[in-house]
C-alpha cells in the first residue's frame, strides 16, 4: 500500500527489537510483529478493495479482459489465467 519494500521493513524490526530487547526475544517479538502486521496489512488492502474501491475494482475488471474474466469465473485454474494472459 505505501510502496514500501517488506524485506527493509522487517530487517528494520529486527534490528531495533534486537537492539532494545537483546537477540533472542528481539527476533522473536520481531518475528511475531512481522507476522501480525503482514496479516493485518492483507485484511486493509482486501477490505479497501473490496468494499471502499470496488467502483474502480469493477471499471479495472472491464478495462482488462484477463481482469474481466477472473471476475466472471470463467477461469478456475491459475495456469489458465497464465496462459491466457501471456498470449
């Protein structure tokens, strides 16, 4: 969401907690922060897509036929929607 590269983010609270914590329970915690604000990060983007911006979800869906026909459900298997979008 903020273009923000993870791997910086998370040696970042590595470093930090292991700093302030020592090594063992810093990586730990920093571990376990890592884990509830990637998954807390997943659960914004979906909500926001799902519900705030689903008029330029839909517009981006009818703008790119791969796009349109994901949503459809015309495509089940991943390899399908590979391979139709690489032709």
């Amino acid at each position: 969401v903020l273009f923000i590269p993870g791997s910086i983010l998370t040696l970042g609270s590595g470093f930090v907690f292991s700093v302030v914590f020592g090594l063992g329970w810093g990586v730990f915690l920093a571990t376990v922060a890592v884990f509830v604000g990637a998954g807390l990060g997943a659960v914004v983007a979906f909500l926001l897509g799902r519900y705030l911006l689903q008029e330029q979800v839909e517009k981006l869906a009818k703008k790119y036929p791969v796009f349109e026909a994901i949503d459809k459900g015309k495509y089940f298997d991943v390899a399908y929607i590979f391979i139709d979008s690489i032709r």
